[in-house]
C-alpha cells in the first residue's frame, strides 16, 4: 500500500448520537475514494465498519471500527464510534488518537439529547472539531433547527461553511466557502457546480462575511488583512479556520446525505486541505514531563490506544505512531513493563480486514498482532528509556455486578475471559470483594453489561450470571457492658480452664482514657478492614498471668471477623480485661482464648449493637431543569444533600448516599434525565443503618443460616 508523510495524513474520529449515520457516512467515503466497489448498509449488515455479530443482532455500533480512504493524495484514517454512552470507552480512546472530531448530527433531530452527552466528553479534549448535519434530503429533515440547536450547545463558534436548498426539486447544497451552489440528481454522487442563485446570493454573501470575519480572529496577520481588503481569499480562508479549530474557537458547519453520497467529496476534501494533520497539534507530554515532537526525525514511539481479540487472528493491537516510524519487524520497548516486543507484521485495519503494510510513518494509525506484553494505553518506543505517554482517563463504572459462573467447573475459565475483556476494554472494571467472596464486574450501563454477557457466552464460551453484589457491612456498640466467662473442660488428664472479666465501650479516636481502672498496659490494633480494637490489661493481683492476654486478644479479634448481627467485621470497640481466675494446671492460651472469645460476644449483644453501611460521596452534575426529579429520586434512595452549585446550564449536587441504594440506580438517573446527567462516586465513611432496615438484614441472615 501506498505510504504517506505527515502532512498528508488525516486522522479523523466520527462521533454523534445513535442513528446520526456515522457508519453510513464512513461506508460513502470509503466508495467515493474507489476502495470499495459497493456501499454496503447497516440494514443489510453488509458495512465495512460495522462486521461484528453482536453489532449485526442490534442493528447498531458497539465497537470503534479504524478504517481508511484515499483522496486527492490524501489519507484519512476515519474511527467510525458507537452513538451511546454504554460505549463512552469506545468513543474515549478514538477521540484521544484522532487529530479532528467529526460530530454527525442528524437533520431530523438537531443537536439532542444524545449529542449533548457526547458533546460534554469532545469538549474536554479541546481538540479540533466539526459537525456534519447528516440526512438533509430526508423529508422531516429541519435544517435551521438543526442548526439553532447545535449553536445553542456549543455556542457561537459553530459557523454554517454549507446549507442545503432545493432547486427545481432537485437537492442542492451551496457552499458558502467557496461561494459555488452543487446540485446533485436522484441518486447522488459527483454533483454539478454551479453559481449560486440570485435569490440566494444575499443571504451567501452575509454567511461568507460572517466565515471570514470568524476566520480572520484567530491570526494578527490575517485581521490586519481583512481590514485591509474587506474580505480574505480562499487559501487565508483556509488557514484562519485551522487556526480557529486548532484553538478550539471555530467548528465549520457541514451538509451531507451520507445514504445519497451527496457533499461527501467535498467533506473529505475539507478535511485533506483544512482539518488539522497530527503535525499541527501540540506535542504530546510524557508522564514523566518530557515531550514528543510530532516528527519523523524524532525517536519511535507510538501509543496503544486500542486492542481486540478475535478468534482466528489472536488479539489485535491498535496503535498511532507518536514520533519517528516504525518498520515491520522493528523492536520496540513498553514503557511500563520494560519488556521488548517485535512488530512482526504492520497493518492497516478496515474493519475486519487487514492490509500488509513495510511501514507506518508519524501520525499514521495502524495495527499489529501477537504482542505478548502490551495492553491499551501502553507507550512502545525505540528507546526502554522513553517516556511513557499519558493514559486514557476512562470513566467510572456505573453499574457494579457480581459476576459467577454458571456451573463451577468453569470459574477460571470465566476469570481467564473477564481479564481479556478487560485488557480490550477498560471500562470494563474487575476487582475481587475479599469480604463478600464476590468477584465484581463494573460498566457503563445495563447495554454495556449485556455486550459483556454476549461476549462471555459467544466468543469465550463461558455462561455467567449477575447479581447484585453483596454490601460490605460493619458491626459496632452504641454503649457500654460487661460480661464474663468461664471455660472449663475436663476429659481426662490435664483440662482446660479459663475465666475472664472485660467490660466493652464504643471507641473514637480522640476519647479520654477509661475510669475505673487500673490501667497495666494499652494496644491500639488497627484493624485490616478499617477501624480500631483498643485493648486495655486493667488485670490486678495476678489473677491472670500476664502470658495469657494476648490469647484472650486473639479470641477477640477472632469474633471481630464475624459479628454476632450479620456475620460482618466489627470495628471501633474498646476493651477492659480487669478481672478473672486461672488454674495452675489446666489454664494454658486455648482456654483463654476461648474465654475471651465468648465474654467478647455476650458484652457486645449487651451493648446496643449497631449494623454500619458503607457510603459514598456523590458528585452529579444534572440539567438545571432536571434538578427536582434527580433530588427527590436521591431523597428516595436515603441520600443527604450536601451542596448545590451552578455550572453553565447544569447544577452540580454534591451527595452521601448508602451504597446499598446504588443498585440500579445508574438506569433510574439515565430514565429521569433522558440521560443527560453524569455522576461520579468516591468511598465517604460507614454510618449507622436505619433501625428498620438493621431488623431486616439481621432476619435476612438469620432465614439463611436455617
């Protein structure tokens, strides 16, 4: 395959909302470029972009799918995304690798809900961006509504390049860029040019003005011109609008009907004469602080943004190339394990296909097979002292399940699949609950759960079930008590005595010394699940030799493992051990320790016990006019309004919420909010659990144990 420098590679990530046409879109551009002989469409299941099965089943896009086209000398490597943000770490990674955002909207929608999501995560990259409003020849298509919405979103840096008119029937689209008006016939394809009409030529002339006007802001030199000669020509055109889309400052407006192939060539040759190449970004930082020139005389490096494993190729390994150029059987080092990997073979990717390339210059996106030591976000350099790029900030899961194996016998085989799925894809978070016995998968949402399912059943062969995951409950006193006891055992030959006095009082750090006592010694245990055991020796008189302490301690802490209430871990209790008796023969450690266990437990049931739950500092961010609902759901869930603040058009709510009110509490927030509201979630503390509810979890654990 041919082999292109940077200045002539484009790298471009299709983005927008559930049924915006971005694969059909990817489909046109790769037939009008001739590098396939027949578009195929999402209905017939017969897209380049969209080849898997489960994409097949749902009739939409589940994965990123890397393709490529050629035009005019040109090459765009285009990432054809999902629409929904169940697949935000799709989206993620192909917004971080690509040097345009193309934002696809659809003409019958405008700028919805859905771009809205999505436009919240492009906004954070600050990377150059340009809306495409797609299905302009459709009959309900509203294109000034269109419009009016995506400049209500993003303000007024969106600036119309095309509009869409009909003449004589026939669907036009003038250009106000160029000043020309392509018609187009039935079917689409390579439009005629022609001049604009008379009727339409005020109302170009003021959308030109205000181009150039926008142009002409982001360059000294070209405001200067523009004072000068009252206009800029196409070329000084050209240039202001890079300008303004490398600042973030200007995001050109365009018409497409990617089903018709109509204003698709003149998309794409936007995008080969003015979108920004990866040689016009800034260069990369490195964690360490170093940069990474864009240039083909810098070192190699290139940043794993993507991996994929399928059945007859192994896993796949997509990369962009950083800096330098990488060569087929090139040698490279992981910044992060130390370990050297050889690129075998170097490909270029359209959808499941595979094109052998010698090698990949800067900028370029490509892909390679059989890596033994390298997962996304990983750096491979020419250079095992090279700095390592800066990973992808993938989101927090939102829906958190336990995950089991069907049948028994297939529990490593199900964790063997849940750890490749995670190295394909890193929303997908797996952690093990040490606690509940639990292994815990999180995702983004019931359809990236259910993707997960489909890929576990139907590419790994393994069933799994899901389950709402067990809470991490705590046991703890509200007063104090006293309690004793005797252990005696006599079976023969030497026996067993022990018996111990201790008194139990709720602990906080801070607290005065207990009264009463006579304090011998002091041990402040901290506790491995969180929290304290404060072990006093208030023993007078010998009454039981010093050497036994520690066994009546372990006793302790052994039915702090399992509570009495839920068989949960008890924290923040203080012990007194101040009075009991010993035997010269049969007392020894097991006795005590068996005394102090039991003592332990009969002052705890005396002293009030009360069940903890784990919480969690929520942060929304939720549409001012959806506050009401969002915090009367959170009210329903047991939360504690912490703070409200405004942002833009969004309130920020901060909240404590128990997490046994998180189950499904991700769907109810997308439900209520149209999906519009985001939250993330860190650990708070444990707090008390309400009287009722305490009763119930105690008669749960009781019905189980019978």
């Amino acid at each position: 395959m041919k082999i292109f420098d940077d200045k002539h590679i484009k790298n471009v990530a299709f983005v927008g909302t559930h049924r915006a046409g971005k694969t059909t879109l990817s489909e046109t551009m790769l037939y009008e470029a001739g590098l396939i002989n027949r578009r195929g469409t999402v209905e017939q299941q017969n897209t380049i972009s969209d080849y898997h099965e489960f994409e097949h089943q749902r009739g939409a896009s589940v994965f990123a799918t890397p393709l490529h086209t050629e035009w005019r000398n040109y090459k765009i490597n285009i990432i054809d995304t999902p629409g929904l943000d169940d697949f935000i770490g799709e989206i993620m990674s192909s917004i971080r690798v690509a040097d345009t955002i193309v934002t696809v909207i659809n003409a019958k929608h405008g700028a919805d809900i859905g771009t809205e999501i999505i436009w919240n995560y492009v906004d954070r990259y600050h990377k150059p961006i340009l809306f495409v409003i797609n299905k302009i020849d459709s009959e309900k298509a509203n294109y000034e509504m269109a419009v009016t919405s995506l400049k209500e979103l993003v303000g007024t840096n969106a600036v119309l390049v095309q509009y869409p008119i009909k003449i004589d029937g026939a669907q036009c689209i003038i250009d106000v860029l160029k000043m020309k008006c392509y018609k187009f016939g039935p079917d689409g394809g390579k439009p005629e040019k022609l001049q604009i009409p008379d009727n339409q030529l005020e109302y170009a002339n003021t959308l030109h003005n205000e181009l150039v006007e926008k142009a002409a802001e982001n360059d000294e030199e070209l405001m200067e011109l523009y004072f000068d000669k009252g206009s800029l020509n196409e070329d000084e055109l050209r240039k202001g609008i890079k300008l303004g889309m490398l600042n973030h400052d200007f995001f050109p407006i365009f018409c497409v009907s990617a089903l018709k192939d109509m204003g698709t060539g003149r998309l794409m040759g936007f995008i080969d004469n003015v979108a920004p190449a990866a040689a016009d970004l800034k260069p990369e930082q490195t964690i360490e602080g170093d940069l990474i020139t864009p240039t083909i005389e810098s070192d190699t490096s290139l940043f794993v943004f993507k991996t994929i494993y399928q059945p007859n190729l192994g896993q796949i390994t997509f990369f962009k190339v950083m800096s330098g150029e990488v060569k087929s059987n090139d040698k490279l080092f992981n910044t992060r394990t130390g370990e050297s990997e050889t690129l075998n073979q170097l490909f270029i990717m359209d959808g499941k296909n595979k094109h052998s390339v010698e090698k990949l210059t800067v900028g370029d996106i490509g892909a390679t097979t059989k890596l033994k030591f390298t997962d996304t976000n990983d750096t491979l350099a020419s250079k095992a002292e090279s700095g390592t790029i800066r990973p992808i900030k993938f989101p927090q899961p939102r829906l958190v399940k336990a995950v089991f194996a069907e049948t028994s016998t297939e529990e490593e085989k199900l964790s063997e699949a849940l750890k490749r799925i995670h190295s394909q894809d890193l929303t997908v978070d797996l952690s093990y609950n040490t606690e509940t016995h639990q292994t815990l998968v999180g995702t983004q949402g019931e359809l990236h759960l259910s993707t997960l399912s489909w890929l576990l059943e139907n590419v790994y062969d393994v069933k799994a079930r899901f389950e709402s995951p067990k809470i991490s409950y705590r046991e703890t006193i509200q007063r104090s008590a006293t309690a004793n006891y005797r252990h005696k055992k006599q079976s023969g030959g030497s026996g067993q005595f022990g018996q111990v006095h201790l008194k139990i009082e709720p602990y906080y750090d801070g607290m005065p010394e207990p009264e009463g006592f006579s304090l011998r010694g002091k041990e402040v245990v901290e506790l491995p699940w969180d929290g304290k055991l404060v072990f006093y020796n208030c023993i007078v008189g010998g009454v039981i030799d010093q050497r036994y302490l520690p066994s009546i301690k372990k006793g302790i802490l052994e039915v702090m493992e399992s509570g009495p209430l839920t068989d949960s871990y008890i924290r923040d209790v203080r012990v007194m051990v101040y009075d009991g008796k010993m035997h010269s023969v049969d007392s020894n450690d097991i006795s005590f320790k068996i005394a102090g266990a039991h003592a332990f437990k009969a002052a705890f049931l005396n002293a009030n016990p009360k069940l903890l739950e784990p919480t969690e500092l929520m942060t929304l961010r939720v549409p001012e006019q959806m506050i009401g609902n969002v915090m009367t759901e959170l009210q329903s869930r047991r939360a504690v309004i912490q703070g409200i603040e405004t942002e833009a058009h969004y309130q920020i709510l901060k909240c404590v919420i128990p997490s046994a009110e998180l189950t499904d509490f991700s769907s109810q927030l997308r439900s209520i909010t149209q999906g519009r509201a985001t939250y993330s979630i860190v650990f708070n503390n444990y707090s008390p659990v309400p009287n009722h509810i305490q009763k119930e979890l105690i008669k749960e654990k009781d019905l189980i144990t019978t």
